[in-house]
C-alpha cells in the first residue's frame, strides 16, 4: 500500500494566494480619496436611473462629477512628484 501525501507545491500558498504586500497595501491607500468619489458618483447615478433627475439630483450629480475629478488630479499630481527628481540636488 501507497502513502498518500499531499504534494508540496499544493500545501504551499503560491504567489495568487497570498494576501496584498505593503506596497499595494500603500497603493490602494493612495488611490482611496477617488475610490470613494466613484463610489460617490455611482451612486448618485444609481439614484436617477428610473426618474426625471430634480434640481437636488442635479446637483449631487455635479457634486460627484467634480469631486472624482479632483481626486483624479490629486493622485495624478502625487504620481508626478514621485518621478521629478529635486532641483538642485
């Protein structure tokens, strides 16, 4: 009779099963502020989809639009400060 054994490459946790690293911990922190605009502004979508948008819908609307945009430039201003290297260093 055989042992039956698990095999180790099996019992091993692979690069896909293993949790997120700090560095893409760092990054998902980074990017959250827009996360929750999207969120924001779906959700504000959501709200007029079977109804005329009111005046207050509108604006909520608007609301989100500008605040996804300005997470946008926000993080794509941090992401163009990490890559120009300091004058006079």
């Amino acid at each position: 009779m055989r042992n039956i054994g698990p095999v180790q490459a099996v019992v091993t946790a692979t690069e896909y099963d293993r949790g997120p690293t700090a560095a893409e911990l760092d990054a998902i922190d980074a990017e959250m502020p827009l996360i929750s605009a999207e969120v924001e502004l779906l959700d504000a979508q959501i709200i007029v989809l079977d109804r005329v948008p009111s005046e207050v819908d509108e604006r909520r609307l608007r609301r989100a639009r500008r605040r996804v945009l300005a997470a946008r430039r926000e993080l794509a201003n941090l992401s163009a400060a990490a890559f120009v290297p300091e004058v006079g260093a």
